[in-house]
C-alpha cells in the first residue's frame, strides 16, 4: 500500500554544539546536526512510514549536499529542495542543565530560503496528491519571499484537497509581534489544525489561556479553544504544555481542542528528563499529523503525539530518531525503560 | 598468602555502544567493550583479589585477542581458554533514559562458544584446586556442545570439593521456556546457591515468588526460597529485585534465602542511577561469591554483594571496576559519594 | 532529464576499523563504516547522477536500519532492498602504513545475504528500464542462495536490455579457486564487461597476462585481453594493476581491452597515496560504468575510471565521496592538490 | 572606567580525567583542564570584569606555557607569573555518580610553587593599586617558601590598602591539622574577610558551628561567626554548606557573619546537580569578592556569590565561564532553566 | 625591555574543518580553529614576543567572545577590538590530500567587519607608538567600510611612524580583478613592504614575474622587483613560490627585492609536507616583520620568515604555534627533525 | 612447552601525547599510554611468546593500578612489581613532521622507581629460572637506589645463569656524562650483549664508531665492536643507527659484531615512515633477545631484530603491539604492505 504523502515546508540549519555538558567553544570541538522546525516534522512522519516531502532551499555547495544528506537518510523525499542562494543558515545550541539555562546563537540572516524568490516553487506540483501540508511560523518570518511562498502553498495545499496544520512558533529574533501578527492572521484562512503553546497562542493570535486566576486551567484552555476555532475557522487546536523544573527536567503535555465536536482532550502529563530540549514540540507535531491522518480518535491521536515527543527528549539532535514500535509502547504505557533480551 | 582459586565458565562478547546518548548507529562511532554474564562475575572476582579463571573459546584472530587482552588487563587468569571457532559473539548495547528503554541486539550465534565441541575442556585439571565454580543458564542456552560442557564442569567441580553456583539468567532471545527448563532443572543437582530474579526462577525452575495479592512480599519470597531450596537440594538462593522508575533510575535489592538455617535476609533497598544497567547483577554474583567464600555472615554477604552491584551501576561498561575498599565503604554506610581530598 | 537507471546486487556489510593508525581494539573505539564491492559501486553510481538501484538484504534491526539510512543518505535507491535475516555481516579492518600490511578480519558468514533464498527477488521488476546490471565475485561466494540470485538477475538483465558486468573480485575466504571457477565460468555467458586483476583474471577465468618473462606486458595484456573476450564471449574486459612501495604507497593503473574494435587502451599510471585502500576497485567500476552509459571514448572512459579510483584512495571508508566535476578536474590533467579560494 | 585589580596568589595545576563516568585510565583519553583554588578565582574575578592578576611559579616549558595560555585566554593578568621551577603540579580527578564518590589523585609534590624561594615575589610592585588580595590555605601548605611568600603578600596587600580574603581550604594531603594551625593563625592578622566551610573552621581555627544537638543551627552559625571575628579580628566570615545527597545531587548553600554590623546572613538553600564539583567554592569566592567590591548590601552579595557557584557546578573544568548576565539573571530568582530564544 | 609593538588589521574567522582526511561533514563532527590572514600574522607576531594588537570588530555574543579568547591565548592584545555586528564569518575547510585538492567554502558575507561602519576605529590611538602596521587586501576586498577604515589605517600608520607591509592576498571570490586593481594600487603609497605571491603581484599589482620562457627565472623575479618598487614606490617586496607536487607535499620558497640597496636575496627551497596548508603566507610574513623589526640582515630575515613558515605548514589550525626557538633552530639547518632527549 | 623466562628492570612511565599532529596542550586532549625502555622491551618478549617478567616499582594508586593493567593486558608478568612511592613518572611527549622535530618533556623526577631503596627486590627470587636479564641505562641513571638495585640484579643474573642484556640509552636530562660513565662502565662487567647507537657508545663507554673520514664506515664499526669486546669483556654488541631525513621518514639499520667470532654482521637497511619515533630501539632490542633466545643464526637475529623495529615504527604509543608472524612475514622479504582478504 502506498504510504500517504506529506508535504513540509520550511527552512533546514546547521546546528552546531559542543561535547558533553561543555559550553559553546570551551573545547575546540563541534557536533554537527542539521535541524529546523519543519525539518524536523517532515523527518518525523518520514520514520513513522509516510511519503514525506519536504520543501526548502539550499545553496549548491558541501554543507548544502550534507544538508540533503541527512534528509535523505532519514528517507525524507527531497525531490523539490530548490538547490540556489549563498548560505545554510548556522545556529549554535547550547544544552542547559539544572540551573543553567540552555543558550542558543542564530546566524541565520541571509540564508538560502530567507532570501528566496516569491515564485520560487510549483506549488501545484509539488503539492499533487498530498493529504496533509505543514508549516510554522518561523518560515514566514524570514523574509517576504518566504512569507509570499508560505501563502502560495497554504492556497495550493487547499485547491490540492490536502488538510493544513501551521505551528505558530513565534521566534521574537526574527520579527516582532505586530509583524507576527499581520502576517500570519491572514494565514489561518486556510489552515485546518493550529499548534502552538499558550506564549505563541497569545502574541500570534492574541488568544489569552489565562483564566480568572491569571493562570490557565481546563476552563480557559477550552474558552481559548473554542475562540482560536471562531475567529480563526480552523479545525482545531493543539496546545502545548511546558513548565521547567531546571534546564534538565521539564513538565510536558498538551491539550487538544476539537471545534467540530467542542470537545477539549487532556493530555497525559509526563515529567521528562532533556537529553535534548530542541525538536520535542516538532515531534509532537509530527505525532499529531501521523495520528490524524492515521484517523485515530482524538484522545489517542494526542497520547500519540505527546508520546513521540516524551521520547524525542531523550534522543541527541534535532531529529526524532524513534519507530513507531517505540511510541506506540510508550503510548500503551510502558513508562520503565526497561531493558529487553 | 595464596588466594583463593575460582572458575567461572561462559561466553565473552564484543559489545558496541554508541557514545552518549544516542542511538546505535545515530553517528559513526561505536565504543568497544568485552563483556558477558559468566565473564563479568570472572572480572569481579579478580577485582576483589581471588585466583579468577575464566573459561571459554575465542577465536585465533585479533577480535579474539583483544578479548584476552582485556581478560588479563583485569588480572582473570585466561590459561583455561581454548583458542578456536569463527567469531566472537557481537552485540550492540544502547543505553536507555528516562521513557527511553535500553536496547540490545545480539548478533552471536554462530560464536566460538556455541559451536563448542561437548568434550572441548579438560575441566579436571582446570577445576584443580578450586574453592567455587560459578556459570549462568546462558551458557547451556548457547548450544549442545556449551550445555554438555556445562554439565561436565558441574560435575567435575563437585568431584573438586568446589563450590558451585548458578545465575539463571534466562534469554529469551536464546532459546524457549520448556527447553530452559528441560536443560536447567537437571544442573541443579550440582549446584549449591542459585541466583536468579523472580521471573527467572518462574521461568526456568518454575517457582514463583508472588503473594497472594500477586506481588510478592517477605512471606512469599521465604516460601519460594524455601521451594527452591526443598525441590532443587541447593544450600540456598539469592533473588534479586530491580524495580524500574525510568531507565534511568532503578530501585535495587536483594534477598537470601539459606536452606540450613531456614532464614531469609532482606537487603537495603538501593535507588540506583544507571551510567549502565548491564553487569550489574553480574556484580552482585561476584560479590557474593567474595563474601561467601570470605566466610562473612548472610546479612554481611549480601550488603556486600548489593554494594559491588550498586557501584557497578555507575560504571560504563560490563566489568565492575571498582575496588574491595570502594565497596566496603558504601557497606558500612557511606552513600554521599563526597570527594576526598 | 530523468538519468539512466542502473542495478547492482551484493551484500552491505558493517565495517569497523579503529581510529588513525591503530591496531584493531588497541584502544576501545571503532569507527563504523558500511561497504562492500557492490554497494560502494552503487554509491560511486548516485554520486555521479545516475538511479543507483542496490539490491541486497538486511535484517529487520537497528543495524540493518542504519545499512539503509547510509545507501539513502548517497542517494542510492533501497525500493529492491529485502528485509530478513539475522545478521548485517561485519568485518574490522585495519589500514596498513609502510611496511605493516593492512589487515582484515572478516565475521561475515551467515549474514542476511548469504542465507539468502534463491528465489527471493523478482529481477524482472526490480530491473525494468534498467540501462546497466553489475555485480561481483563476492555476491555468488557467499552460499548457492546468493548465486542462485545472481544467476537469476543476469538472466534478468540480459532480457531487460541492460548491460551487464561482473567484477570478478575473488575471495579466498569465501571459497576455494575450484568452486569459483566453476561458478563464475558459467555466468560470463549474459556478461558484458569483465572487471579484474591479474591474479584474479588467472583464477576465476584461467587467463594469465604473464609474458614471456613471466611478468606481463603490453602484448601479454593484449593477449590476456583476446582470450578473456574469445573464451567468455564479452564486449570487453577491464584489468586493474596495483603494485604495492608500501602499505602506504602503491602504484595504480588499468588496461582496457575492447573485443570488437581488438584494441587495448593503457591507462595513466598513478602514483597514490593510501588514506584508504578499500573501494578503490570498486570507484574505479562505477568510474567505467558511468563514462560508458556516457558513450565516452574508450581512452578517455579509462581515464575517468582510474581518475575516480585515484580520488577514491584518499577518502575514508568504503564509500566514494568525491563529485563528476572533481574526477573531471582530475581527469583533465590537475594533480597538483592545490586548494580554491 | 578602568576596572578595579585583584591579585590571587596560588597554584596552577594541570589537571587530568577521564571521559563521562569512565573512571581514571579506564580508557586512553584524558580531557586536560588546569585549574587550583586561586586560580579558578582569578579567572572568575576575570570573567566578572575585573582587572585579575594572578601570582605563581611555572617551569618554562610547553607545559607551563599552555598553563599561561589558559589564564590568558580568560583574561587573566600573567604578567606577575614567574617561570622557573620543575614542574607543573598535576592531579588526576574522577567526577563521581549517585552512591560513586569522585576521586582525586594528587601528583603534585615538587611542583615549581611548592620549590618556591621565599623572596620570589616583588609584591609591592604587583599589588600596587590593588583593590583586593585572595589566596587560599593551599598555598601556604605547599612548602616553607610558599608560606613565607603567602605572609609577605598579606603584609604588603595590607600596605597596600586592599582588602584581603583568605579560603580556609585545609588539604589533609598537604599538611596535618597541627601544622595548618601552626601557620595559618597568624596569617590571620592581616586578613578581612575569611571564607570556610565548617569543617575548615575547626580544624584550622579551632572554631565550631556546632549547635547544641552537635549538629549547626542558625544560632551556632552566628556564635561561630561572633568566635572568629573576634578572636581573629578580621571584619568577616563566609561559611559555605555542603550536603551531600550523593555524588550526584548536593544540597548547597552559605551563611555569612559580618563583624562590625553583628549580623548574619542565610542564603538560599540550592539543589545542585553535578556536572562538576571541583570549583564550586572558589567560584563563591569570586562571587562574593566580586559584589564586595561593588558595594552591593551584604545579603545580595551572599545570593549573588551562591549563584555565580551554584552555575559552576554546571561547569565542566575548573573554571567557571558564566557571565556576568548569567549570575544575575539566576539571582534575580529564575531557576528554570528555560532555553531563549 | 619593553618589546616593540605591532598592530594588524583583519578578519578573524571561524574555521570548522572535518576530522583527520574526511570531507566536510562526512561524519557529524568539525573542529573548530580561529583564524584570518591578518590574525594569524598577529598571533605569529606575539608569538615571537612582539607587543602584538590586532584590530577587528566581532559579535557581543559567545562566539565572539570565543574569538577573543583565542587571541588573547596567544598573548595578543585583544584592547582594541571593537565588539558589535551580528555574525563572525565562518569558513569550511577540508584539507587535501595526495590528487585530491584542499576545498574551502566560506560563508562569511554580512559578517561584523564586512559591515563596517568608516569611522570605526580610532586609528591614532591604537597606532600610538606603534613599530609596524600590517594588512592584507583581504580586509578591503570585505566591503566599502573595511576598505575606507584600511585606508584611514594606512595614513595613520604612516604618522605614527609605523612601517608598513600588506600582504596583497587576492581573493577571487571577494572581488575582481578590476576591483582589487582600483582599491589596492592607491593603497601602496603608504606601504613599505609588499608581500604576495606571482599570482597576486599580476592581478593586483599588473606586475608578471615571467621570463622570455613564460616561466619565471631570477633575472625575471629581479624585474618584477624593480618595477613593483619603482611603481609603487615601495621599500621592498617579498614574493613567495609555492609549486604543488600534491595536496600533500609542495615545493615552497621566497625571494626578497630590496629597493634600496637593489639586491634579489633567493630562499632556500624547501619540500614542506602539509600538516595544513592554510596560514602558511601568513607565517612568512610573522616572520619576516618580526625579522625585519630584529633589524637581521635581509638573507637572514629572509630565511627566518621560511623557516618559520616551513614549521607553520606542519602545524594544525590557522595559528603558527612555534618558538622563536624553533625556528632559530630550523633556520640554523637541522631540518632532521629528530627528538631531544 | 614452557616458554623461556626472561626478566627486565625498568621504569613505567605515564606518557601523555596530543591527538593527531598537534602540538602539547594545543587542544585539550591527551591520549595516555604507558612505556619505558625497560617496559617496552618486556612488552615486545611477551608479544613473542616468552615469559616476560618486569621488575620496577609502582605506587599504591589508580595511576599505578592502571600501569599495571597495561602490562598485564599484554601478558607480561607482574607479579615482581613493588608497589610504593608516591608517584608514577610522567612524559609529554609531542611527535615531530616532517621539519619539526619531535618533543619529549620529562616530568620523572621523584617517581617511585626513582626513590627505590636499595634492598627492595629479591632478586634471587625474581631471577630464578631465568634465561635472560635485561635492562638500560636509564634505570641506574634514576639515582642512587636504582642504580643499587641494578648492580644487584646483574649479580643475581649471572649467578642464576641468564644472559645479560643492557641498552646503554643514555639521556642527557638525568645525569652527566662522566656520572654515566662512572656507573656504567663497572656494570659492563655482568652484561653479554651491549645494545646501543654510535653516540651512546662514546658517551657512555668511551668507544668511538668514527672511521678515518669522521663518519662511520664498516672498518670503523669492526673496530669499535672489537673494542667493546675486548675492553668490556661482552659477547657482542648491537650498533643501531637511525639517519633523519627528517621527523617523518628516518633511514634505520643496525650492526651485530660478535666477539667470540669476531664477525660483523651488517642489518639490511630500511627507510622507515615514522608513525611513532619511542620505541624503536626497545623493539630492536626484544627482537634480538628473543632470536638469540631462539638461537637463530646472528645474521637471521640481526633481521629480525630489525624488522621488530621497522613494524614497530608504525604502531601508536609505546608498545610494539605486532605478532611473530608479522614480523617473520616482513623479514621473509614482503615489504609490500599488501592487503590479506
């Protein structure tokens, strides 16, 4: 049987990190990783077994090719990566631990896909057949280019019958909450399913999930919900959870808001030990598409998402290096970690 | 004065580890360890300073003499081992953490060891002058020819006035319940102290250790102590008792049964953080083995032993590196792990 | 313009080899390659653009996941690869330096492949459109299931209209001169291309390219060349020569013998340094496959050969890293190493 | 603004571990840090904007000189180092784990401060315009020279006008407690503030924080503060309190006892998690030098000392390369770790 | 005494570079060195104990402060590096080996220097007692703002009374010919030595060392010496010869035309096996200011700065980490490379 | 069949080395080994198959429990090991390429073997069933008790009937010329075969390799080897002689005049590619002490002491870690260096 078709689109970076719990340079070696919030979707429903696509922009040199390397490894179709532009955007990703807050240096600014053309990709094509285009809110803001080529899809996504699920991930070093907001606003015209924390929920979309008390609680995340799906005609909502302990142990769920049916599903809420901090929300994304598309029921569409992102915690890099055994095991409940011979 | 002389009998693996967290394979480089059941308990006894000789077969190439190399770096006495066979057995170990469970993919069949012929070893003349014969259920799950000389070297150690001992150390992956069962049963005839967790003794002498809630509590493991002890004619049982929070964080402990005296003895109950789960209860083995032979009392010996196992948790690799005064410290009481200086 | 589609059958095996110039295990660390005659033709094939199909099988594990995971990362078509087995095939290798010889330890036996049944692949499918088949020695070595396969594919390719060939690359590990002589003879009938050395031209087919002084020379070559393409009834018949300074050092070059034309085609004799001596053959195939789905000129195909073979003695593992426009730099006459900025 | 000056005076040594939780030499890799009690202050006053110089001895070899080199690289003053001596002292430091206490090998006789003169040292000329001299009970415990050194720079830091700190830090392997009373009493005289933990305080002050249940409370602490200002007429003490869980997780905090105000100071009680213990201390030494000098009230400089500490256990090396920012974003009250950005 | 001070003017760039003779990012790891022409003749310089400045304008952020710290290892004097701007460039640079050619690609467009503003630097400050100024034409090939702030360099230079040497460096891929001739050539009436290569004399300069045979010869090289000076009114110049045998060994000398006195003095020519290729020029020119500044006579200056550019090329990174010593020694004649002990 | 005995006396050292060809501390990693003229030697008749007992003294810590891990992992015999002192020497030492020498920083002073009392073996013990002794003359050149105990082992060989060894391994940092001949020279007494290179020998024994040109020639070679003879009353001596072309790439051979025969022998000369310069000469000298052992002929001793060597100028670190049969195959002719599959 043919695996369903994902189309990602969005931007591939260099991450670059030190050994161990040492700090950027302190020692004269790097960990190369490549990553990015879409990236890391598209490689996360290729692991889970779906024809994944994805969509970006790389110039046509070394770290480029390397770049497409690691996509392909993780069996990402990269047959409408536009090979152009100067530069693979670098970032430098510090772990935290305990006290210690994790740091992160972007030198994105003038990479390959922040400096794309409006017309770049054939969206028609590129979209044919698919049943479920992503994106994120970091793709918009780097340049009008990009923001212009996000809209081109989202359109075409619709005309190609595919369902459309946008991660809000506002990123305040790339553009401004008035910016954030009069772009992607109009975007939600023609999304399906919004993901996003309550952060992003409330500068993006100007959707408070405080309640009375100044804090959320089930009432406010679902009159939140409910007010994401009226204004914004989507589908439905994903909000994610995250409370620090420290740098190294974090609170993490989520909540799904579902407009048709008004139903509010609550996540399990899991304490996670950070391996790795980057990628967890991307992870849960890619849960959730696989999950929805996998036409589970909401409740265990969420449990899935939440348990590829639980796992994604533990695992070294951007990507979710995890089978679909390994979540669904989780998801059954098996929290021990045990050992198995 | 000359230490006391022990023979341990078993399979030596190559194991590959991926560095970190990580996953096998994840980049490309693997940390190589030596390690298996019977040759951890080997290694932990020359630690603590006995006459340890080991026992097995490895091939005349070089994988098979970096096995011996690291056998002598650890002061085992390797002049019982046969050079001979194809391969060394390989598996590859993967940490776990947190959600995240351990995995471990065997790639040794076929090994040196599993193609043993039954009359491969004079055992007369190595069991010479032996105070204590140790093997595990992996051994004769390796093949016809281990298991013969299995039961060969139980005999002969008996006829050498050595004491015997047996961890059941069933793998499923190694051969079914019934056959384990059929081969095991029988070698108890020679076997004074067994150890084993509670599914091993269900699964391989078929004598469970629940309570009538289904969880076993102090009554109950005194009953199966006491069947083992009735059925199988052994002096007494060691069970130990792991208790998964994550894989990172274990609870740990022990129970000894002795059959002479009719008495059950409770350890302490250990929270153990795992740098490594594997050799751990191969640690515990050594140590009690140690203490027993160092004819401490039963509370005593099984400190003993769950001290060696603890500390073992916090060593990368399958060979407990740590010495007799490291345990004896945490025996008698210190678990703050200050640094002294 | 879709590129020519080209297949290549053996087995992938993990390599381990330790870091710089150590001896194997000398230090516990190993780094893990994936290789092997056919795949790293396969590879030398994407890297030049071409639709590199591989066709082999893996076990259903971790290892085998990451056989895959490195073949698509090159961009190597896996569609055709078989998932079952027990085991990836491993060997250690250890790079030679000076006068110490490099070493090899082959664990290969009983891996996915060579317990392979012999009806396993359906050739037709897997090599519709194919404009080029090449397979080795090796394949049909590893059990009669392998050259039950093999024999089956060139059939295969001989109906699907594809060029064929077959680099002898005979292991005396795998099996006796006899049996390969009986084996291999009989394939030569669907071959179209004869890949080999010296030695192996003189046990696989029974040609010697000795002249009269016992050594051979241009007339010798010539003759070898004739008796190859008489006797097997092949387009032509590629003859590799290495002479060995050192372990570090080796002369390099090739001889084409072309049967309808009855010319020889001496390539240029290199001097290479050795960072890596394993897949230099195999680059130099997939060198001579593509510059003749090129239609380039018998000379200057050579050329190309020996040039993506010469870059291939500077890469680590088995893989050949290098890009067309590099060989074609080479190719063109630029020795010098200098570096562009 | 030029920056105020400190002068450290004290030991650099190069210090030798193992990679992760490997114990010492396990494997063949040694991470290389230098490192020593005044020195990790010198570099933290560095960090911390200050003018830092550090005194000591280095032998004038490549040894000596990366020494300098990595003082330099944090902005250190060497221009008061003197070269000359045998060698670099080094010690071999193995991080423990939960119930693993770390270990230090001390291989530091001989060393070229430890052979010390005791006219070395210009000191009038290096404390000129200093603000503030440090230096440890270490120093005085290498040797009759380095002790003899120590008064003079107290003597001449008094002349100077700067104000003088002094870290108990009693080293059992140096000296005995008898002979650390024998010299370091008197070098009280010229000393303003001391720093300790309790067990420093006895057994080089002869003064207890014991409480009258043996165990310190809130009313001992003051009365052992009230003890040593008066007997030893210094303007005040700091007393760090170390708990340890394991070696894995402490319980961190410190008091402090200001003389002429009678006042005394309860800090924040911290949970740390190790990634590094050695360090810890000076790093609240530096902390705490640092807000002195800044006029900050004293209970913010005891937080602000507590922090700039309890981020170096995060730290791996002996230095503590945290910023200014970092300490102040900790004090300001924000634990959670969270990633920016 | 007070050595004699120096300043440079240039770019310091992060080098991420793949370990041992891999391609860039074949396996997830980069080294990470600092480097730039300019830096690296600063560090030379200080490495030779010169009072050595180097001016440039790195990034507030942690891989700026990495930068500095590298400098500030090597004893340079980091007081006048402007902070600001938003990325420190980066390059990717694979060594050669053998055939195969060194390959770097640089992402270091918008980087902090190439952004700079004209009126940066407070060029008679940092020139205040200044012996010698040095650049490249690196830095103006950076963009207008670099070029405008080495222009105002160079006159400031000139009122110190500083010497002045540039290296003219021509990089193709910062800018033309054209533009190099147009920005350059003014440039030379404040400098008194010009150091480059045949190459870089003829694109910047217009200046050929050719002879009547096409190929250059010492009455050739005498030509080009007396025009460069005549031309450009310059004091001397030195032109360095590197002929490439391979990515691993080249022939490499220098030749030095004094105006003044109009003598040619010829380098011994050495066979430099390339550890690293890069830095090599820059060591030339360390050595040949420091030389010069010793007031040694021109062959023996001449052959100093080979020497110490003979060492740098078996040196890792873009550092020149030798003695004076060594190169005394090299300069001396043993070139036997044997152990002291 | 027992293997000969053979006993040697020396010093283990910890030697510390950069990765790769970096300079000492350039980054912050050490590769550890431990090596030792003595040790190396008694590693090399281990590897060889002999009963290889070193004798040397090593403290009670984790440094030196390692040291004696490395021996026994190489089968050499530990058992006459003195634990005691307080510390194992140290040597930094940094390999030298092609221009750059390679450099050794001894930190030994002080080490335990150095502050050996002396009485402290029984050496009537250790050498009992002894064939051959062995040891230099670094040991004597330790201090006042090493050089004690070796006079008493020399005693002690000859009276338990070994042949004696000593390589005359002068070094210039731990004592004088005439401090080395005043000790040596009586040595000379109790020694069989004298190992040494030209300059050793006129230092150390006063006997000049010199022929009328100033260099060496065979005449002049006879005639020294006759002088040793006849002087110090010896069987026969080894000269070996190491040309530098450079750090890289050394000419080496070696001569064996025997006294009783009064025949030279001339060693075949060999370019050596130097991996790792320490250790050659030991290699030479195991070699020799095991063909004589084997009572091969002396030209066929002289080989393949030569070709131990040659192999062991390859191999990382200080141990010649090569089979017999490696060393057989090279000394049968194959220098060729060729690959074994």
């Amino acid at each position: 049987m043919t695996p369903l078709k994902t189309v990602t689109f969005g931007e591939l970076l260099l991450r670059l990190s030190p050994p161990g719990y040492e700090r950027i340079l302190q020692s004269p070696l790097l960990h190369a990783y490549f990553g990015g919030a879409e990236a890391n979707v598209a490689v996360g429903l290729a692991q889970l077994g779906l024809h994944s696509t994805f969509v970006t922009r790389l110039p046509a040199n070394a770290v480029g090719d390397a770049g497409l390397r690691v996509l392909r490894a993780e069996n990402v179709d990269v047959g409408g990566v536009e090979r152009g532009g100067q530069r693979v955007g670098v970032y430098f990703a510090e772990p935290g631990i305990a006290q210690r807050m994790a740091s992160v240096i972007y030198d994105r600014a003038h990479s390959a896909l922040s400096e794309l053309g409006p017309e770049t990709f054939d969206w028609t094509r590129l979209l044919r057949g698919a049943a479920w285009f992503h994106s994120s809110g970091i793709t918009p803001a780097l340049g009008p280019g990009a923001a212009a080529c996000t809209r081109s899809a989202l359109v075409a996504a619709r005309h190609a019958g595919a369902t459309v699920s946008i991660d809000l991930n506002y990123r305040r070093k790339l553009w401004s909450e008035q910016e954030a907001q009069r772009v992607m606003r109009p975007l939600m015209r023609d999304v399906n399913w919004i993901i996003g924390n309550e952060e992003h929920l409330k500068i993006t979309l100007g959707v408070s999930c405080a309640g009375p008390t100044g804090r959320p609680d089930l009432d406010s995340y679902r009159a939140a919900g409910e007010r994401v799906v009226s204004e914004y005609g989507v589908e439905g909502v994903a909000i994610t959870v995250r409370g620090s302990h420290s740098a190294t142990e974090n609170r993490w769920t989520a909540l799904l808001y579902h407009g048709p049916s008004k139903t509010l599903h609550e996540g399990h809420r899991y304490v996670v030990r950070l391996v790795e901090r980057i990628g967890g929300g991307d992870a849960f994304a890619a849960g959730l598409i696989f999950a929805l598309l996998d036409r589970r029921p909401l409740p265990a569409a969420l449990r899935f998402a939440l348990c590829a992102s639980v796992l994604k915690h533990t695992i070294p890099g951007d990507f979710n290096h995890v089978s679909l055994a390994e979540i669904e095991q989780l998801s059954a409940g098996d929290e021990s970690g045990r050992i198995q011979r």
